[in-house]
C-alpha cells in the first residue's frame, strides 16, 4: 500500500511540475483568411469565424445561436440555451482528446457559467468531447444556460487541461 501512495504521488507531483512549464500560445487567423500574427494571451480576442492555431489543435467558432430548448430539455424561466458551434482540427500527426469540460470556460457577463448538459441536448450537432485522428475534424456545439438577457459571453480554450495559455473568444449579443 505504501508504494502505491508512493507512486501515486510521484505522478501527481510530477504533472503538477509539467503544468508549470506547458505554455501553447495560440496564433490568431482571422476570419477566411490566412494572415496570421502572433499573439499574446491578454492581448488577443477572437470572435466568430476566427481560428485560434494551438501547436496540435486549431479552434473556430463558426456560429452561435440561441434555443429555448426541445420540449423535454428547456431553460429555466428568464434564460435561453446559446450554443456556440466549434470546428476543432487536429493539425499534429497524433490523435488528440478533446474535452469541453476539461478545456473550455465559460462566462457569461464577466460570470462564471458552467457548460450545461441540458443545453447542449438543445442542439442536435453533438458536443466537443471526443477523440479526434491526426488531420481530423470534430464538430459540435459549446453550449450554455444563459439569462435571455446577456449581453456579452466569453470563452476561454486552452488547447490541453496542463496547458496555462488560452484563446479568448468573445460572442456580443446582437
């Protein structure tokens, strides 16, 4: 038993020291273009149809929309469900997992929001969790419980969960 806590520990203390030096700084390609620039974590927000290019992952936003639920799975009174729809391509030589839990945050008016299970049964495209092969696609939809009246919602990715850089998107209500 002691060794196991032993080993056990060891791995622990050994992914919380690789957290610390992972650092994937994302590169902004706007829209259907390809120019790209380098970009800092705080300085750079992206919006629809912009891509964040991790070294293994590359993140776009292609649509965001809201729904008041399908009958069985609805928003509590005063909210909607918004779904942001994702295409996460995988540009390593690997397959690489993806986890809207694990790599996503939510806010909503600078309020922390959680990914909603219910939310996402609202939008019948599948959700980012998955595995995806090298040169793959995956698509699907981040979905949140929102009041119907928000104004602003902002999504932090980061490309791994030991990853401490992010891409910013940022979805204005219009």
């Amino acid at each position: 038993m002691k060794k196991f806590l032993c080993f056990l520990l060891s791995v622990i203390l050994i992914m919380s020291l690789s957290a610390c030096i992972m650092e994937d700084v994302p590169i902004k390609e706007e829209g259907k273009e390809q120019s790209q620039s380098v970009s800092e974590k705080k300085d750079t927000t992206y919006k629809l149809n912009d891509a964040a290019v991790f070294k293994d992952l590359k993140f776009t936003a292609t649509e965001i929309k809201e729904s008041n639920g399908d009958g069985f799975f609805e928003p509590e009174s005063g909210n909607v469900f918004v779904g942001v729809k994702f295409t996460i391509e995988n540009i390593s030589d690997e397959e690489q997992s993806v986890s809207s839990l694990l790599l996503f945050e939510g806010y909503v008016d600078d309020v922390k929001s959680s990914y909603s299970l219910s939310a996402a049964c609202a939008f019948d495209e599948g959700t980012l969790d998955g595995t995806v092969a090298a040169g793959k696609k995956l698509v699907g939809w981040y979905a949140l419980e929102v009041p119907e009246n928000w104004s602003t919602i902002e999504l932090d990715v980061q490309s791994s969960w030991l990853s401490n850089s992010s891409a910013k998107f940022v979805f204005e209500n219009k």
